[in-house]
C-alpha cells in the first residue's frame, strides 16, 4: 500500500523532501484503513508524523501564506511541514466523520515527543531551554485530546495536571478501552482517563524524567548531607510542584524565536552549581533558583533518584555497527537487513 502511494505522480508533483513525503505515505494509508473499518470491531490507529522535524523542506504551496510574516527561512519551511501535517490530521478527521458513527465513539490523541529544536525552526519561549535539555522547553510537549466522548465542561479547558508519556499505554487500554493490564510487567504508567476526562486529580504526583550514567560531569556540585546519588550525573526528577535538575551547568537560557519582536536572555555563567530546583507550578520559567534556601526538598528528591538508580536496568551501550549503514553495505541506500 505505502509503496504504491509513494509511486503516484501526485505525489511527487505536490511534496518535494523526504520530510514532507512521509506525512503523505503515513496519513493515506491510515485515511483508506478507516474507510473499510467495520463498526462491530475497535480500532487502534497510530500515525507518528515525522514532520515537523529535519531536514527542513515544504513546497511553496503550503509556505506562500507565511511569506509576508516569517522572514526566517528557517521558520517559513517549519511553518509549511506543520500546515502539511495539520492538513493529514484534518483529513483523518473528516474520514472518521464519514464513516458512520465513527467519530462519535473515537478518541484522538496528539502529542508531541519534546520540546523544539532551536537550531532548526523549533522554539520554546518563555520556556527555558531547548530539546535535548531538562529544562521546560525541553520536556514540556504539546498535546491535546479531542473526544465527543469528554465531558461537557472539560472540552476546550487546558489540564495542569501531572501526566507522562509512560500514561497513554494504561490510559488507553484501561481507561479508553475498558481493558485490563494483567499479565504486562510493573508499568511505569498509571490510568490517566478520569484526569483527561472529567478533570479529576492526576493518578500520578511523581515524573522520573531520566537518569542518564553515560552523561556524567567532570567537577561541580557538593554533597548534599551525605547523599549517596551523585548530582555530576544527569538527571531530572519532578515531585507535586518542585523539579531538581543535576548534572547540569544551569547554563541554558530563554530563546526567542525571530521575527517576533523578542530578545533572548542568556543564562547564568556556569560556577560551578550543578544541582538546581524550580517550583514549576510558581515558576514555569523557570528563573528562581530554590536549590539553596529549599534544602530538605532538593535532598528528598535526590532520595528518590538514588532509588530510581538502584533500580535501574544497566545501560547497554554497543559500538557502532559500521555494516548497518545503508549507503555501503549493498542496499542502496535504503534501511534493511545487513548480517
């Protein structure tokens, strides 16, 4: 099915880019699966859009509209993959409320994996900090569920509660399907459907963003009354309101994106600090510093990450297998099978 999209001339004649023709070849197929869904079975559909993300490209009919507003080259081809994509998710839509009740009794999740790549048309502002960082504009991702199945008073509010990727395994099988877990290992994740829902409390007061042994500062920090988890090691953890962050510079600062009348502020020059802790709630931010009048915080929280490291799989990080590569070992240039 995909290759014999990927074959029409409409398709290389509208996008141009390997970016652009991947949300063709995900979405088509999809669209065409939902047409001949019988409505006595359940349907999980998962479509994980490649763009916007590099390389950047988009042809001029979806980037005209943004000439006389974004004189960044950059921003201008950002702008185009994300009308590109926002044109696929919108013609899902549309098949899903031609197919009978479809719509009705379907759930829609869209989510983002990270925060914005500052160096290729991604920004965060106000948030702190870039993918690849612990700070918000790192971590914090976009989404949004849309459902007649929400209640009344919920559809069109924004939720602050407490969610993590590791949820939308749970909540859907438990909560959107009416399913159970039993038989999985310990999942990380928990049911989040009443919270989307119905607006209850977050099933979750705890994120473990990620301990990372291969990332480990040379010199910096102290020792925080004995504590056994060492703060050179990168690290992100978040409890109710406060996150600590270790391992870290703290040299990460505010980028404005071009074009909008902004500055960026640089962050605080490096001295040495490598522990910070934030009230994200008070300070999503993230510019006040609480790691040296909230003591007792930052050493709960690195309790809680030196239990998370003792429990932690062994990194297993193998050398580069120099056969995989496509482009000399008789593919062609295409991902396949090598040994």
């Amino acid at each position: 099915m995909i290759n014999q999209v990927a074959m029409t001339s409409d398709v290389t004649h509208r996008l141009s880019g390997t970016m652009m023709e991947s949300i063709l070849l995900y979405y088509m197929p999809r669209k065409q699966s939902i047409s001949y869904q019988s409505m006595t079975q359940p349907m999980f559909l998962y479509i994980p859009f490649q763009a916007p993300h590099t390389p950047l490209s988009a042809p001029s009919n979806y980037t005209d509209p943004y000439t006389s507003t974004i004189n960044d080259n950059d921003r201008l081809a950002y702008a185009g993959m994300v009308t590109c994509m926002d044109e696929a998710v919108g013609n899902i839509i549309e098949a899903l409320k031609s197919n009978s009740d479809m719509y009705d009794n379907t759930v829609i999740i869209f989510s983002s994996d990270n925060g914005g790549d500052t160096g290729a048309g991604g920004y965060n502002w106000p948030l702190r900090g870039e993918k690849g960082s612990y700070f918000e504009g790192g971590i914090r991702a976009i989404g949004f569920v849309h459902s007649p199945l929400l209640d009344d008073d919920i559809k069109g509010t924004v939720n602050n509660e407490l969610i993590h990727v590791s949820d939308w395994f749970p909540t859907i099988i438990e909560g959107i399907a009416g399913w159970n877990t039993n038989g999985t290992k310990t999942l990380d994740g928990v049911n989040q459907w009443n919270t989307i829902k119905s607006g209850s409390a977050s099933g979750r007061t705890e994120i473990l963003y990620n301990i990372d042994p291969m990332a480990v500062l040379s010199k910096g920090g102290k020792k925080w009354n004995g504590q056994s988890f060492d703060v050179k090691i990168s690290a992100a953890i978040r409890s109710g309101d406060m996150k600590l962050i270790t391992g870290d510079k703290g040299t990460d600062g505010w980028i404005a994106p071009p074009d909008a009348s902004l500055t960026s502020v640089s962050g605080p020059a490096y001295s040495g600090q490598v522990a910070w802790l934030y009230n994200i709630t008070a300070d999503p931010t993230e510019e006040n510093d609480l790691a040296e009048t909230e003591i007792d915080t930052v050493i709960a929280l690195l309790d809680r990450l030196a239990v998370y490291e003792a429990d932690a799989v062994a990194v297993n990080y193998p050398a580069s297998e120099s056969g995989a590569n496509p482009n000399t070992n008789g593919n062609g240039g295409v991902w396949g099978p090598w040994a």
